[in-house]
C-alpha cells in the first residue's frame, strides 16, 4: 500500500496516497499534485499495515502464541514422562477430576503413498481424487 508522507506528518486521518486510493474521486482532501511518480509516497509494508489497522490484536496474537509453542514443548516432555510411568507400572487409564487419560499402545497403520500413486497410476488418482472446499484461516509460525 502506498502512504503519503505529508498526511502521514499531519496525522490525517486518511494517510493513502491519492494516486493509488480508490476514494480519490469522490475525497475532499485529494491531493493537487497527483502524479505517480510523486516523491512524497512511501511504500507501506504489510506488517505495518496490520500494526496500523489492529495493534492490540497483533501483539496479544503474537504473545499468546508464543506462550502456546512454550506449553505444547512443556505438554510433550510430560507426556513423554507420563508415558513412560504408565508403561512402567502397567497403567493403561486413569482419570482425575479434570483430565482422563489414556495409555495408546504402539499399532501400525497402512497409508497410501499418493505421491508414487499418482507417478504410477495417474488415471486411478485421478478417479479417486476429491475436492473439497477449505475455509480461510490465518496460519501463524513461533520463529
């Protein structure tokens, strides 16, 4: 997105550039000196377009999913403790007031290999293939 420097010092309320704003033909504070080329723009990444539009929601996402990543490490290591005193002691559930567990014995399992199915079989892959439609979400990575 592009900013306009000037509104931007000015704290106006709209800081778009006029040049690239879809309301320019209708705003009564467009600028006079729309020109693409104009040196007052700056190019607004979209980090700071999010920081700009939702800052609370940014840094309260953020936090929170930072303090999931640490709890799912802690959860993993427990279980793996847990785990390994149920198989120790022969206990195969219990339950408390607010949990219940489950000691899952090893199995194995048989998958399709879609992959090599697909390089062998193309006509069967494709027969078999499904499409299905998948709802927007936002997908977020603790670095």
């Amino acid at each position: 997105m592009m900013k306009c420097k000037i509104t931007m010092e000015e704290n106006r309320e709209c800081q778009n550039c006029c040049f690239f704003c879809d309301k320019k033909d209708t705003c009564e504070d467009v600028c006079g000196e729309m020109e693409e080329k104009c040196e007052e723009q700056i190019e607004e990444t979209d980090l700071q377009v999010i920081q700009s539009a939702v800052p609370d929601v940014l840094k309260a996402i953020t936090d929170i999913t930072v303090q999931k990543k640490k709890l799912d490490e802690q959860e993993k290591v427990m279980k793996k403790k847990l785990q390994e005193a149920m198989e120790t002691y022969g206990v195969k559930s219990f339950e408390t007031p607010e949990v219940k567990f489950l000691y899952v014995a090893p199995t194995t399992r048989t998958t399709i290999d879609s992959k090599k199915l697909k390089a062998d079989h193309p006509d069967i892959a494709e027969a078999y293939s499904k499409t299905s439609n998948v709802s927007a979400s936002v997908r977020i990575t603790v670095k």
